[in-house]
C-alpha cells in the first residue's frame, strides 16, 4: 500500500514501470513530431496521413526503472534499544522489499563513521545482515562521528535514501549534497523514541555511551534536564530546515507505534512515501 515516491521524480535508465525523460514505446501517448528517414513505422499516426498526405510520428511517453540507494546508518545508538533495534530493521526491510516490489534497481549499504559495507537485499528476509553489521566497525568509533556516505558508490539519478537517528554532530548540509550529487533525491527517515525525544530523568542515573559502551554517571536536575530538552529540539530544528533546504523530505517514525500507523501519520504527509495505487 505504501511504496518510496516514484512517481515525484522523472527517471532515466532501464526500461520499467515509470515515467522517463525521454520518448519510448509505453502507452502513455506525449506528442507528434514529423516523420524522419530510419523511424520505427509502427509509430506513424497514419490518420493524421489520411488527411494531410504527410508522414508525422506518435511519441510516448518511455517507461524506466527507479534507481533506489538505501544507505543504513549502522552506528550503535539506532539499535540500543529492543524498541529501536526493531524499528530500524523494520524500516530497512520495509524500504527494499516495497521497492523491489515496484521493480526498482535497489543497492543497500551500511556505515558507521567511515567503515562500510554492502548489503545483499535479499539476506534481509533472514537474520544474516545483522552479522555483517556487527563486523562494521569505524576506526575512531565516537558518539558524534557522521556515517561518510561520500565513500559510497552512489549511482546517478538515484533515490538515496538515508536511514538514521540522525544523532551526530556534523553539520546536514555536507551529508544532503552528497546525497544530492549527481541528481539523486534525498529521503531521510529517522526512527526515535519517545524517551530519547521527552525524558523524564529526575536525579541520579547511569548513562551508557551507545556507541563506545562506557558508563557515565550524573545526577539530573531540572536545569539539566531542560537543556537536554533543548538541544534535543534545537538539533532536530537544524535538521529539518537543512532538509527543506534541500528539498529532502524528513520523516521522524516512532518507534512506539505499530509500523503501518507509524508510517501513515509520520512519512506519507511529508511524501517519504506515497500511495501505490
């Protein structure tokens, strides 16, 4: 029912199911051009000859195949959680299969910091990705380190879309023009959870560093907790102007809410994703 936008973007490249640049032989008629020595006979608009004595050719619309990058963000924080763990892999399972049902050339990588990796699409109906993923490790693993999707063979003409929390430190701006090279279209889907949006710390706790597993002990006031809350709000502020900017669409998906209703409440408004009828 739900599928990437397709058809918000004109295609080039192999021959599919949505609308190209270029003319070919769908059935969605475009125009008439005249008939010139070498055209394919079967387009020639032989009533338009019947009444004017002059060749003139039928041009349709040519059908592609969507180009689809899925770029994982494999960093610990977006599986430190049961409730995160699972909504990422439902994203990353529910972004290539829809995909690979519309026809698209889908390539699914993961990074974290500046190690990489391929993923097959089709090892995602079992649990076999998790373990490439768990040998994916950065050289200088750090909480603020950004995925370097500047190391990826991203193809032209492409949906890149970007699947993370979103919780590093780098300015957005580097990592949306490189999804925006070479005329791609960026999409970003961010899982969160509510304890991460809207805290409720009140004294004494234990904090884990996600990405370097140490223990950081802290004792939350009420000030501290606002400035936390404020960072937060401010952080993700900064991302969603860099994303109209770059006419990215952001979509924010709970990791609370049963996945369907995630992603009509939360992706189909901001067109992450569109109806496939």
């Amino acid at each position: 029912m739900l599928r990437l936008p397709f058809r918000n973007k004109v295609w080039r490249g192999a021959a599919g199911d949505f609308a190209g640049s270029g003319t070919g032989a769908s059935m969605d008629f475009q125009d008439h051009r005249a008939y010139s020595p070498g055209d394919d006979p079967r387009h020639i608009n032989w009533q338009a000859f019947a009444r004017t004595g002059q060749y003139s050719m039928k041009l349709f619309r040519e059908e592609i195949r969507p180009v689809v990058d899925l770029i994982l963000d494999s960093s610990a924080s977006m599986f430190f959680s049961p409730e995160k763990e699972k909504r990422s892999s439902e994203l990353l399972t529910f972004l290539t299969e829809s995909s690979l049902a519309a026809g698209a050339s889908v390539r699914v990588y993961a990074v974290n910091g500046d190690a990489q990796c391929a993923i097959d699409p089709t090892s995602l109906r079992s649990d076999r990705w998790k373990e490439d993923l768990r040998r994916l490790t950065p050289k200088l693993p750090t909480l603020a380190a950004a995925p370097e999707v500047q190391r990826l063979p991203l193809r032209s003409h492409a949906l890149r879309v970007f699947l993370s929390d979103l919780l590093f430190s780098s300015d957005p701006n580097h990592l949306l023009r490189t999804l925006a090279q070479k005329q791609g279209m960026p999409i970003l889907f961010c899982p969160f959870l509510g304890e991460e949006a809207n805290p409720s710390w009140v004294g004494n706790y234990d904090f884990i560093d996600a990405e370097l597993k140490t223990k950081h002990s802290h004792r939350i006031e009420p000030a501290t907790l606002r400035r936390y809350l404020e960072s937060y709000k401010n952080h993700f502020a900064v991302w969603k102007e860099a994303a109209m900017r770059h006419q990215a669409p952001l979509a924010r998906i709970p990791c609370e809410m049963e996945l369907q209703a995630a992603l009509y409440a939360h992706a189909l408004p901001v067109k992450a994703l569109e109806t496939s009828q």
